[in-house]
C-alpha cells in the first residue's frame, strides 16, 4: 500500500490536485475555487477529478480516468489538447439545469502510466485555462 500511497501523492502533485483514495483507487480532486458557481441560487463547490486503478506490475499501466468541470470557453482548448496527447474524450455535457455560470463536463479515458497521464492531463489543463 505504501507504494501506491506515493504513487497517488506523485500523481496529484502533478496535476495540482489533492491525493485521496475511494474504492481502492487514487483519485486526484482539484477545486475550483476561482468559479463562484450557484446552483438554483445556492453556492456550489466546483470540482475536477483524476483517477487511476488496476495498475499492471509489470507494464506500469493502469486505467486512467478523470471528470473535469470547466466554463464553456474552457472547453475546446482541454478538449484539443488532450486529444493531442492520444487520450478519449468519452463524454462532454453539462449536469445541472439551474447552474450559473453554466458549467460543461469533460470525462476522459485512457490506458497509461499514471505520471505520464497526469503530465498530459496538467498539460491539457494549463491550455484551457490560460
């Protein structure tokens, strides 16, 4: 467990995320703090999370997933990045029908070391928000 204690720490550091563990994966969260997001009028706390599990001994690989919540004009640039980077966008749509501002979610996929998918994922992250 130790190893895969400093794995996850590694990963979220990498993607600037805080390391936890659910369901016996690592998951990366990162909030949104800068988004003063309301839902039906009412605050709400906007996250972004990565993950990996079903790590391979012996290829270093595992699956790797993340949820990332993002303002509209943040999206094509993630989306082209990542894309670049050989990773899936399984999904692009929005949760909530009373969100403002109006928050659009991209989950992605992939098989791959952790370290070199969270290099991506920040990677991807940074264009979108610069």
């Amino acid at each position: 467990m130790r190893s895969s204690t400093s794995l996850c720490d590694q990963f979220s550091r990498i993607i600037g995320g805080q390391a936890g563990f659910a369901g016996g994966k690592c998951v990366s969260t990162i909030n949104r703090n800068r988004i003063k997001a309301t839902i039906l009028g009412k605050r709400f706390r906007v996250t972004s999370s990565f993950s990996f599990e079903s790590l391979n001994a012996r290829t270093g690989r595992a699956l790797c997933l993340g949820r990332a919540a993002f303002l509209e004009k943040e999206v094509d640039p993630f989306i082209a990045a990542i894309r670049g980077q050989g990773i899936k966008v399984s999904s692009v749509h929005n949760e909530w029908l009373f969100d403002r501002p109006r928050l659009i979610y991209v989950n992605i996929e992939a098989v791959d070391k952790p370290l070199a998918f969270a290099r991506k994922v920040k990677r991807a992250l940074d264009a979108a928000h610069s």
